[in-house]
C-alpha cells in the first residue's frame, strides 16, 4: 500500500512539472506560433516588429537565467513555479487588449521575467531529481512529452475555437471578429496558465523540497541510491555561489552542451514560423497553416518521450547526433526547393520530419548534464550557465527571421531564413558529436584498470 502510495505521489509530482511546464509558456509563445499571420493584423505589427518584441524576451530571459540557478538550488520549487504561473497569467489580461508595437515590448519583457527568473531552473532541478541516477532521459523524456502532448491538445482546441469563429471562412471575416477570436484564444491561455500555477502548488505540496530545495518526494518513494544523495545534501551545507559557478565553468562538456542547446532552440524557435510559411509560400489560409503546426505539435510527445528512452538505451549523446541529421536534412529540403502552392502532403511530411527532431531534442539536452557527470550539487547552477547560451536564440532567431521575411517577400524570404536554420542544424551536429566522443572517452577511462 505504501508503494502504490508513493508512486502515485511521483505521478502526482511529475503531472504538476509537465501542467507547469507548458502552461508557463503558451501566452508568450503559442498565441504568436499558431495564429502568427492573425497576430501580425490584429497587433498591426510586421514580421519584424513581432520579432523585435520576442527579442526582448530573449534579453530579459538570458539576464534572468542566470540569476535564476542559484535561486532554485535555494528556494522550494512549489512556490517558485506556482508564483511564476500566476503572474504571467496576469500578462494574459494585458495581451487581449492588444497593446500594439511598443506595448508588446514591454509585454515580452515582463514575460521573460515571469517565465524564467523565478521559474527554468527550479523546472529543471526539480525534473533531474525525480529521475535519480540512472532515469535520467526517462525523467526529461516525459517532461517534454508531456508538455507537449498538452501543447497539442491546447492547439488542436484552440484552432477549433479559432475556425468556428468564422463560419463564412476567414476571407470573409472583419477585423473586429478576428479581434474578438485572437482575444478569446488569450484569455483561454490565460486561465488555463493560471490553473496551472493552483495545481502544481498542490501537486508539490508537503514535498521535502519546501524545507530541503532540490529533494522530491517523501522518503518511502525514493531509491536507495538517490536517498543516500539527498542525505548526504542535507548533512553538507549547500556549494556557495561562486564556487559553484566556478565548478560549472570547468567543465568542457558544459560548454558543448550549451552549444547544442544553441542549436537545437534555434530550430525550434523556426518552427514559429512555420504557419506564415505556410501562408506566403504554399498558398494555404490562416485556418489551414494552424492546422498543420498544430498536426506537427502532436510529435511532440512522441519524439520527446522516445528520444528519451532511445538515450537511456544508447546513450543520450548518440541519439542527439542522429536527431541533429534529421533536421539538418529537413531544412536543407525547404532551402533549397520551391513550394508548389497547395501542396500540402509535402509541406506537412517535412514539417513532420523537422518536428521529430527538435522536439526530440528537447527531451534530450538537459539529459546530457548526467552522461557528463555534472555534479547534482550544483545542477541549478549548471542550467542557468547553459540556459544564459544555450536559449539566446529567444533574442535572435524570430528577429532574423522577420529581418529576411519583410526584406524578400514571399518564398525568397523564407528560403533565406531555412538557410539560416540549416547552418545552425549543421554546427549542432558537430557539438553533439564532439560530445559524444569526449562522453565516450570517459567512459573508456573509467573502465580502464
């Protein structure tokens, strides 16, 4: 009974990350990557207008990565997630009026403070814990499924909603009903962000981690083995910050990993631009592109959660390899070729190619810190010094990709900015390969009498 008790409780818990770690992100990036040409009209803002805002979310969030490790390996992940939430639903209620150009500056800031400062870093200390020792791409692995099979299904509701705001088709619609249909889409993200922030405070609730941050769980559902180093945690006084920061900053592999998160959270940042691709290049309506990002985002949990248990079988590094060919060859595909309007078996099968790839990369990523040995002590600290790297293309990436866009109008546009995609997908393939080089020497040390 105490078993069943216990498993249930890990359940419990890890509903509570995945509720947590999706919802914190739909207001400031669904809305934008489902519905981009309505939002593009109704913020009347252009390509790179949008982007410049999503910037400044890169520049707040980048500032407050940092910062935010320490403060996870500090405080308790319950009431650093929860006040998270419930600040950046508040954001939501400003998102529906429709600020316009400078107000969605200020908007994408106050997001990158809600979203990140108070919140990556506890996400992802909290997730390495559940996973213990030797679960590690299951624990990430169904993080990142489960986050986006939620995304998915939020989508897939969303676009519904969306289409039956235009029973005439979105041709004919006025610009007040796609108003009154972007802003009930918001406020639906809105309250479902809000929801989270209650579940997951209760979803963690009586946790070690609100008197011993970092810990999960009671005792009875714990392994051995990670038991033994949440003990010797409590018994040593936590790594002061600059010694940790300083014992991150040695380590080689840290840096490899930052890199292929660079790369990885670059493709996926492209994948916000997937439905105006499919708009400008292959001629489909604003209902339709919703529909085919949304179909791309159910992968999502399927990639993510496979990924991860490929990892664990054959090593995390090895999987990131052939992940990181699959989407280069993805990209290369919609550079180099020209769109048949209405083509959209071709469209939807390379976006389903690209989709397995990077969201199975991002089950894969954090997994790394484990293969490399990174010491669970400073873990916290570890994810803000890669997140600081690894997640800079929140600053770049859609402003690029607005810059080539209003510059070439039409497929020109977009092939330049899959060009771009692709020398990124190339230098991913050669970080995670390095890493799986160096991981593998390690392991050939270790074995070595």
């Amino acid at each position: 009974m105490l078993q069943s008790m216990g498993k249930t409780r890990r359940a419990f818990y890890m509903l509570g990350l995945i509720l947590a770690g999706e919802a914190v992100f739909a207001l400031p990036f669904h809305v934008a990557r489902f519905f981009r040409p309505t939002v593009l009209e109704v913020f009347s803002m252009s390509a790179t207008e949008l982007g410049a805002a999503q910037g400044i979310y890169g520049v707040v969030a980048m500032l407050a990565y940092f910062p935010g490790g320490p403060l996870a390996d500090r405080f308790p992940a319950r009431t650093l997630l929860a006040a998270s939430l419930w600040t950046t639903a508040l954001g939501g209620l400003y998102m529906a009026s429709f600020p316009g150009f400078e107000g969605a500056l200020l908007l994408w800031g106050f997001f990158g403070v809600t979203t990140i400062l108070l919140f990556w870093a506890a996400l992802i200390r909290a997730t390495r814990d559940w996973g213990g020792r030797d679960a590690q791409g299951r624990a990430y692995g169904l993080l990142d499924s489960g986050r986006g099979l939620l995304a998915a299904g939020l989508a897939s509701l969303g676009v519904l909603l969306f289409s039956f705001s235009f029973p005439e088709g979105y041709g004919a619609a006025s610009f007040e009903d796609k108003q009154q249909a972007l802003r009930l889409i918001i406020l639906g993200y809105s309250a479902v962000t809000a929801l989270a922030g209650l579940i997951v405070w209760f979803a963690l609730a009586g946790d070690r981690s609100d008197r011993e941050p970092g810990t999960v769980g009671v005792q009875s559902e714990i392994r051995p083995e990670v038991r033994s180093e949440i003990r010797s945690k409590i018994q040593s006084p936590a790594v002061p910050v600059g010694a940790g920061i300083a014992e991150v900053a040695r380590l080689p592999a840290v840096w490899l990993q930052a890199v292929v998160i660079v790369c990885a959270y670059v493709a996926y940042k492209g994948f916000d631009n997937y439905s105006l691709f499919a708009v400008q290049a292959y001629r489909l309506d604003e209902v339709e592109a919703a529909w085919v990002v949304t179909l791309g985002s159910w992968l999502r949990p399927v990639a993510a959660l496979a990924a991860g248990l490929l990892g664990d079988r054959y090593t995390i590094s090895r999987i990131t390899v052939l992940a990181f060919t699959l989407l280069l060859g993805s990209n290369l595909f919609f550079a180099a070729t020209t769109p048949v309007p209405g083509a959209v078996a071709i469209l939807l099968g390379n976006t389903l190619v690209a989709c397995a790839a990077f969201f199975g990369l991002r089950g894969l990523y954090y997994a790394l810190f484990e293969e490399a040995r990174v010491p669970a002590a400073v873990t916290g600290t570890a994810v803000g010094l890669v997140s600081v790297i690894g997640f800079t293309p929140d600053i770049f990436v859609n402003f690029v990709a607005g810059l080539l866009i209003d510059a070439n109008p039409g497929v020109a546009g977009h092939q330049h900015f899959f060009w771009f995609l692709s020398a990124f997908s190339a230098l991913g393939l050669l970080a995670s390969y390095g890493l799986m080089r160096m991981n593998a020497g390690r392991s050939v040390g270790r074995s070595t009498p």
